[in-house]
C-alpha cells in the first residue's frame, strides 16, 4: 500500500480538499474534507458535507477516467471528511496529474 499528501493543481466549483491517497493492487482510496455543508435529509437540524452528494469521477491526464465504487462520510467530531474509492482496472496513470469532478466540483492534485 502506498500513502500520499497529494499536491492541489487547481480546484473549482464546491471547495474541497484532499487530504490523504493511498493505492492498493485493486483500489485508489481518497480522503476528502468540505467544510461546506447542505441540510441533511432526514432530520432539519442535521447536516452533511455538500462534496458527499456529488458522485465524483477519477481521472487522469491522459483522459482515462473511473467513477466512485464507494463513499462513506464521518460524523460529529469528524463531521466533513468524506471517503471515496476508485477502481485501478481502467488503468488510471497514477504520475499524472489525478482530477476529481462532478457537475458541480473539480479538482486536481498530484500525489
């Protein structure tokens, strides 16, 4: 397993960061934190990180892309860091510059 503190490029749309990425044989999972919150769904008072809803997609330079395969949120103290894992059997090049969007983020970092 291999752990990096990924470099942002450039970022537009929902402020996001990373924060950790770590690779497997199989699997590219990233740590995200947003501080920027929506109303939650089921109950007023609650909220959750606005980057969860979005269904983010890895790409790379060269243009191969993979989407999500999973995402889970923290809660209380760690209200805001949102977990999400790509598969690597697209064959993303993991040296290039790495972009996770959506209709409503983008943001590229290197690791």
């Amino acid at each position: 397993m291999f752990a990096s503190m990924p470099k942002v490029v450039s970022q537009s749309g929902i402020h996001f960061t990373v924060q950790t990425v770590e690779t497997t044989d199989e699997h590219v999972l990233i740590r995200v934190r947003s501080a920027e919150m929506r109303p939650g769904r089921h109950h007023t008072s609650a909220v959750f990180p606005a980057i969860a809803d979005e269904p983010l997609t890895l790409s790379d330079a060269h243009g191969t892309s993979t989407p999500m395969i999973q995402s889970s949120s923290a809660s209380g103290l760690f209200l805001g860091i949102v977990d999400v894992a790509y598969s690597l059997s697209q064959g993303l090049d993991l040296s290039s510059p790495l972009t996770l969007s959506s209709a409503n983020a983008r943001l590229t970092f290197r690791i």
